[in-house]
C-alpha cells in the first residue's frame, strides 16, 4: 500500500500483459520517433547543441515512468522551458558554449530541486493559483517569440540575440537581402510538408520524414558547401554521469529563471496530465508526487547532462491516442531515443537547422489560442482583457517580466475574489422553520428589529475586514431598532486567529450598543475555536443555537430557555 | 457631495465648533510635545540627521489632516518605517551623508507615488491580505532590531553597522570595556525617568522632560567634552522646496525598500485609523482615499525635506485619548513643530544622542507582542508557528527578507484557503421542502442514486480543481446507483472563464456516463454567464430550478414538466 504512493508504477506492473503491451509498444514507438526531431529542434530553442535534446530524452523518461502517477504522460525537452532556459541563461554565457551547457545542466538541477522539495512539502496545491486566461495570454506570446526567434534558421541570417518579437523583426526585415535562398526553401518546404502530411493523415510521422528527407536533400546536392547551416558532427554514445557544478552564486542568479520553470513547467505537465487522466479514469493524479516525480527526473536528468524537462502537450497527445495504457510506453520511447544515441547519430551531420526550424514553428503555430481569444469576446470580456494584458507584456516587456505579471495579476484577482466571500441577509420562509435569502426570494422578509446574516466562507485574516464592514453596513440600514443579530455560521468551517479576535471586537462594542449576539449552526473545530479563546463565553453558551430558527424564537421569548423550545427538530450529529 | 470624498476634511470643517476646538487643542500640543523628541529619536533610527524628523512633522501632518479619512490618526515618523529606510539605503551611502538624505527623501516619494497610485486605481483591497500572526511576528523582531541598534548610542561606543540583532550584540560584547559611562548613565537614567513618570501617570509629558533635563545636565556640567555624543549645532528654520532628484537607477535600486515601506506604513496606519474610527462612527474610514492621503503627505513632505512618514500607533492612541475630535489637533501638532523649528533648535545642540536611544527604547519595548504569543499557545498553535517563523526569519535573516516571506506565507495561506471551500452534501429534512448537510444533521439522509451538493464560494479557476475533485470523490463513494446530481449554486455569486470550460468539462463527461445534472438556486450574474458560454443549452433549460426541492421533484417525477409542480413555494425576486 504504502511503496505504491512512492513508486506509483508498482501499480501497472503487478497486473501487466499482453493488452497493454501492444498499446505501449506503438505508442512508446511513435513518440519517440517523434521525440527525435523534437528534441533536437527544442535543444536549438534552448540555445544547446541538437544532441542535448537527445540527452534530455534518455533517464528523464524512464524515472517519470516509474514515479509519475500519470500512466500516459510524455515527459521530455518542450518548446516553452526550452524558451526559459535560453532567455534566462542567455545573458549568462555565449550559446553553445561550454559554460552555458553546464549552465543549462545546472538549471536542470535547480529546477528539480524546487519541484521535489514542493512536492515533498505537500505544497502541489500552490500552483493552482495562475488563471486560465493568464496562462493562455502568456503561452501565445511565448509561442510567438518562439516562431519568431527561428527566423534566423529559417532565412540563414544572423540576428543579435535579442528575445523582444518587434526587435526580432525588424532585424530580420533590415537584412532581407540577405536571405540564403537555400535554408530558406529547405524551411518552407519543410514547414509545407509537415503541414501537409499532416493534413492527409495524423497517423504520418511527417516529422521524421521531412527531417530526413531534409538529410537526404543537403547530403545528395552538397548543399552545406552552398552555405546552408548543419547541425556538424554529433557525438556518438550516451551522456556520461556528470555531477553539474554548483556555486552559490550561480545557484543565486539562475533562482528566478529556475522558479519560472519550476512553476511553468509544472503547470503544462499537470495540466495535460489531468485532461489524459479524465479520459482514463483506471488511476489518479496526484499533484505532488507529480512534483516529486518530475522534480526527480530533472535531478536524475542533469546528473547525466540533460537541461530542464516536463510533460509536454503534444507528444502526450499522441501518445494517448496512439494507444499508450502504461508508463512502459515512455520506456520503448527512452529506449528508442538510447538506440538512436549509440548507432544514428552520425546520420544527423548533415541535418539542416532549418528544417529543424520548420519542426519548431508548426509546433508553437498550434499554442497560439486564437479560439480562446474569440470565445472570451463572447463570454468573458474582463478575462479577456486578462489574457490581453498578460500576452503584451509578455512580448514587449519579456518572457519572464510576462510570467511575473502572471502571478501578480492572478494573486490580485485571488486575493480580491477570497476577501469578498458572500453574505446574505436572512428571512423566514413563511410557514416554515427555514430561512433564505431575503434578495432572492418574494415571500421571504426581513424584520426591523432582528437581523440575519449567512457569511458563505470561513473567517479568516482575508475576509474578516470584509465581514465587519458588510455587517455595519447592515446594522446601518436596520437603524435603531435593531435588537439582535443572528450569525448563521453554517458556512464557516475554520476561523483563525486575527477573525478571533475581530469577533470578540465586534461583539464587545455591539453589546455596548444594546445589540444581542445569537449563533447558530456553529460547526465543531469553530466551535472548539471559540472555547479555547473564552468568546464562547463572552457570546454566553446560551446564545448558541442549533438553527436559525431556534435563535429566532429564543430571541422572540427571552424568557425562555434554549432547553424549553416546543419543537427542536434537528438534532446534531457528528460534529465535522 | 463629491469633492467631500477628495477633501474628507470639508465634512468636519462645516460644523466646526468650540467644543471640537477644545479637545483638538489639548490633543495637538500634546502629541506635538512627543512628537519634538520622538521625531529627532526616529531620525536617528532611519540614519538621519536628528532635524530631519521634525522636518517630516510638519507638511505630511497638514496634507493628512485635509485629505485624510480618520480624524484622529497621528501621522509623522515612525519607529519601523525608519528602520526600513535605515536597512534600505544603508547599503546605498553612508549613514548622515548628503547622499543618504536625498536617497531618504527619494524614498518618501516613491513611497508616496506608489500609495497614491494604489489608491487612485482603488487596489486598497490588496493590502488586507497580510495575516495578524506574521505582522505580530514582524513586528516584535523589528522592534527588537530597533531597540538592539540603539545600543551603540546608549552605550557610548562604535558598532559596523550591520542589522541583525545577533552580530550587533555580540560586537556589543567585544567592546564592553569601552561603554562610555557618562553616556550610559545618561541613557539608562534617560529610560528610568521615562518609564517611571508613565507609570505615575499617563498624561506627564515623559519624553519631553527627560529630553530637556538631558539638555540641561549636558550643558550644566559640560558632558559633551567628556565624550558625551550630542545632536550638535541644528539649522534653524523651517525645511525648504527642494525637488528630490530622481534617476532611473535610483528608483530601480529603492524600489524593493519603497514596496515594503509603502505596504508596511499603510497596514499600520490603516489598523490604528479603524480601531480608533471604531469607537467614534461619527465618520468612515476609506481604505483607497487613506492610501491617497498619505501617498500625497509623502509626496508632498519629499518636496519639503521629509523622509517616509505614516500613521504612528502610540501618538495616535495619545491624540484619541487626550480628546481629539477633527484633523485640526494635527495642525495643532504642525503648527508646534513649525514653531520649534522656527525658534527652538539652538536648544537642542547639546541634546544627547543617548537619550534620543531611550526615548526609542521605551517605544519599541511595547511593540514586542508577548501577550500574543501566549494568547496563540492557549488558542491556535498553528497561528504561534506563523508568528514565531516570521520572528525568528526577520532576526536572523533581515528585515525585507522578513517581510518577504511574511508576504509569501500569507499568500500561501490565502491560495491554500481559497482553493478549499467548504462543499457539503445535502439531503431532504424529512417532512419538508429543505435540504441540509447531510454530515450535520441526524435525521437528514442521502440517497443512493441522487447526489445534492453545495459549494459555499464563487467559481473560479483557484477553486475549480477542488470542485472537480470533490465532485467525483462523492461520485466514486455513490457508486453506480447514481444517476442525477443536483448542485445548489445558491452560494456561488459569480464564475469565471476558467471555471465555465470546466464545468462544461464535468458536464460533457457525466452525461457521457448516463448522469443528468440539474442545478438549482443558479443567482442572476451566473445566469447570464451560462447562457453567453452555450452552458445552458448544454445543460438544458428545463434542468434549472429555483430550490432544490423543485429538481428533486423533477428528477423522481421524469415525465413532468418544471412548471407542473403540484407545490412552487419560491417564487424568484430581482435577480442579484
């Protein structure tokens, strides 16, 4: 039971066969003929050398496999962390050159760290917090600096580095003239065939094909010596147990760019991971053993010389559909990318890096949400000024500036949302025990000298200004003859210390004004909360009432007891 | 009506009177007396030249008293905001320099701009998210810094400068056989006297009689040859107009300390204005025109010479207590600082640092919240441990850093809260049209193939996971008998895009499984929401109704309509 929770691929292991061997096997295989070209491209993303997109599709995949709740989940290099690393690492070291590597494989570790750490710490639950529209208005821009940072690839220009899309475009526009007729033909063709493949049926690995059609082309008609761009020699065998380098202050100026991918990466990962998970329903997600899980494959990763990985949405799109049931899928594909290390790589000499290009842009074109952009026109017009907001400052303030602007905007949201919970006031249903809504319902009345009040949250520092401004608000509009007030505290299902000691404020200076407290439906940790502080006293035990009606009627006859009504219809039970 | 808003103080101005004169009068020249050495004490803890506190007690006093919303808040200098100016530009210049006072008047406007522009784009609400337990913990170690980094003064030696309680007492140590002793004598008589006249009674001008003996002994018997350190020759009059000069890289470099100064000032002000406003309730407190009010009196006050101020608790407690009733007793204190500055700073040549140190010390000694500590070990031990991190961070690892994680414990607590509100399951009250939680209520039962539920919050995408989760625990715990769910989304008063794709997620997959969704109590705003988004549709009109009862009708009388209820004892009122 308990090696379960740790290692969640005991699971399918114990009850593997045939059924889901076959599905495994086509799906391990076509992701990793997938993974491939991906990589490759990704690691050009990320300012690496293609082969560490290889490297990065090796021992990340076999611990997910193992750790991952996710049974369908295909973890590997992706365009937006790849994106992260080079504009965080980028003004650190020159690309391609051995310190950015280690640089690189440094920030793996990191990275790894933070998710672990989280998930050891329970802490899953934190990176729930960025909204959709944010995500989406971040992931386009992202998407677009991606595509647009290929151009040079694509036209055989050289840019200066810059990460702003209108910078990038007007270089490129400046050295038109410039264009390598070649590469640039290489590209489209590419971009075309991939396009197109893929039309006719998805099934097609046009990706794979364009690639080595692309080999085919540049190898045939000698174009390297026309000037076209190739990958060169790749080293041959698998990345080498490497233990990256760690200085503190290395550790200090790779921590925001770490924390961007840590949140970031995370968020994709377990977002596709709970979408496949909703189709399959025969396992859980849970949110920080995947922490825990991807945290580990980053660590294990960058002690064999990979860069910063995660679930990636498109190759687990394929994988599931392909028919992937267990994480043995994601060991074929490991497997398949080991072989390709050890006998393929002197194939790729002659990969152009514009048709590695072309595998980039069709792959971000996809993550530009356009749909969600007309559907919040429609639906959500303060959502989508949201995702506005947060898509510009991405591209014009930068990548990480946009993520920060994220965050803050969602906690802004968050915070104003959880500090005005909603109150109602409160009338008796005539003829009946029950009390609602006096806004939402006709026949429901409030009465002049009692007022009733629901608090739809727990009480807490957040909320609690709220509370006492919306309670004066009300006693205002009463006047003076108000008697009593009842606080339906059904809702409130914890109370802390700083809306402790408000309520025992707040009750001080309403007796001082002549006004009764009366509680009901206090729940049991509320409850113990309120002994323990002695306001259960100050309120007087005998103003505690199962129901609202109860209070009413204490309140109607005040010489009577809590003990003596006629009719106590509802008795508690367990106490939560 | 609306320039009232903008000048709160035209609303007291209008019926001014003898009687409010007479209470403003005592109040003003009473906090004026402290505020003479409290200002020059203050002074001394943000590195400033003592003169530069009563320089901050003139102009942000009188901007307050016009703009301002409570009429008792004392603002001016304050022990924690010159502290955090003290360990923000510390690093920048050295301590008393020409430089250190731009960049302290730097500081006091960027602090302003920034809490103008929160209120101006009415973001008050976000500054209510800081928990009590961490601004407790806070503020005892911040206190605790102060009181420690006054040691130097009242102990007559030289320390480096550092700010962290530990380093300083120990160099302390080292340098015991240096103390000064007729420093120290007058320090710690400087503290006896202070202390001892309060506890006689509360009204003796304590600090300004301690000041001035000190004066007088200095002078009599010629300490300051002894090596008695002195406040020296002070400019006599008023502060001038003086521009503060402002660059790019400056404002970059104080941005961090003025976002602390701008949060930490406002929450403190802001609590003492609404415990003091909540004992008179002849006016209101406006949180956005508070932030308006004092961004302008640092704003204004930068242009006049004046470092960060705010709303100090002790002189306030003092205005309220000795009877102030309108802003004028702040212009009453302005006017007495003006006076000073005018004619009595020769006076304060040979005023002794040291006693400035004890006026700090008996000021800080009452923000170390102990009372609390205790109160929390009694009541909420989880509370304490939020406290005692805080504490414990902000000694050891400083003071920003200290805010920092108070900051993020406070947010994470917020997204922990907000992401799990409460979710009950109801079932019917026998005998009646009401539906209860079924966990509260003895008589109250499930059925198996009927799911009722309640979420007490509004949707959105910080909360949505839990729902989708909770929903399909109580599904998986039904089992297969189930075959409707009912949500009451009475407490839900709005939702969000993010929500909305969810739910037609959740929508989508249970009728995949055979499962109809009615919803009932759906409130106006969510209505619309649902139609703009198909949502309706998709759930079908027929399926929403007005109480619970009215769907489970529906749901065990197929066949019939909504609108042939034998029994529609709501009717819906205006729509929220």
């Amino acid at each position: 039971m308990k090696i379960n929770q740790y290692i969640p691929a005991i699971d399918w292991i114990s009850d593997y066969g045939s059924t889901q061997l076959k599905g495994d096997l086509t799906a391990g295989l076509t992701v990793g003929i997938m993974l491939i070209p991906q990589g490759m491209a990704y690691a050009m993303i990320a300012g690496l050398p293609p082969i560490y997109g290889l490297y990065a599709s090796t021992l990340p995949l076999i611990i997910y496999a193992l750790l991952g709740t996710s049974r369908q989940l295909a973890v590997g290099p992706v365009a937006m962390v790849s994106l992260l690393t080079a504009t965080g690492i980028g003004a650190m070291a020159e690309a391609d050159s051995e310190s950015y590597i280690s640089l690189a494989i440094a920030l793996a570790l990191i990275v790894g760290l933070i998710q672990f750490l989280l998930g050891a710490f329970r802490l899953g639950f934190l990176v729930s917090f960025l909204s959709h529209p944010v995500i989406s208005g971040f992931t386009s821009a992202a998407a677009l600096i991606i595509g647009v940072s290929q151009l040079k690839h694509l036209l055989g220009i050289k840019l200066s580095g810059g990460h702003r899309v209108h910078e990038i475009i007007i270089e490129a526009i400046q050295q038109i003239n410039q264009i390598h007729l070649p590469t640039f033909l290489l590209g489209i063709g590419g971009i075309v065939l991939i396009v197109v493949l893929k039309m006719i049926n998805r099934r097609i690995p046009g990706l794979l094909i364009a690639v080595f059609l692309a080999i085919l082309v540049v190898w045939v008609f000698n174009l390297a010596e026309t000037g076209v761009s190739i990958v060169g020699s790749v080293p041959q065998g698998l990345p080498s147990l490497q233990w990256p380098g760690l200085e503190m202050s290395t550790v200090g100026a790779l921590m925001p760019t770490a924390l961007a991918i840590a949140l970031v990466s995370f968020m994709e990962s377990y977002a596709v991971a709970k979408a496949i998970q909703s189709k399959h329903k025969d396992y859980k997600i849970d949110a920080n053993q995947e922490l825990v899980a991807l945290g580990l494959a980053n660590i294990g990763g960058a002690t064999f010389q990979s860069y910063p990985v995660t679930g990636g949405f498109s190759r687990t799109a394929v994988n599931d559909e392909a028919g992937a049931k267990t994480g043995m899928a994601s060991l074929v594909s490991a497997l398949l990318i080991i072989l390709t290390l050890l006998f393929l790589t002197p194939l790729f000499h002659f990969l152009p890096n514009a048709i590695l290009a072309s595998v980039i842009m069709v792959a971000v074109f996809s993550l530009i949400d356009v749909k969600e952009i007309k559907h919040l026109w429609r639906t959500n017009r303060y959502d989508l000024a949201m995702l506005i907001v947060t898509f510009v400052a991405t591209l014009i303030l930068g990548i990480e500036q946009g993520i920060a602007l994220g965050v803050i905007l969602s906690l802004a949201i968050i915070i104003w949302k959880t500090t005005r919970p909603h109150v109602a006031e409160l009338g008796q249903v005539p003829g009946t025990e029950f009390y609602r809504n006096i806004k939402r319902f006709k026949q429901v009345k409030a009465k002049r000298d009692l007022l009733i009040i629901r608090f739809d949250a727990q009480l807490y520092f957040a909320n609690i200004g709220y509370f006492r401004d919306q309670l004066e608000e009300m006693i205002s509009t009463k006047g003076d003859e108000l008697k009593a007030i009842i606080i339906n505290a059904e809702s409130i299902n914890s109370i802390d210390s700083t809306a402790m000691h408000a309520l025992e404020g707040i009750v001080k200076e309403l007796r001082g004004r002549s006004i009764e407290i009366y509680m009901s439906g206090v729940i049991g940790p509320v409850r113990d909360a309120l002994v323990k502080t002695n306001l259960l006293d100050l309120i007087g035990e005998k103003n505690f009432f199962m129901s609202v009606h109860d209070a009413v009627e204490y309140h109607e006859s005040p010489t009577s007891q809590g003990s003596t009504h006629k009719d106590i219809t509802l008795q508690s039970n367990v106490q939560e």
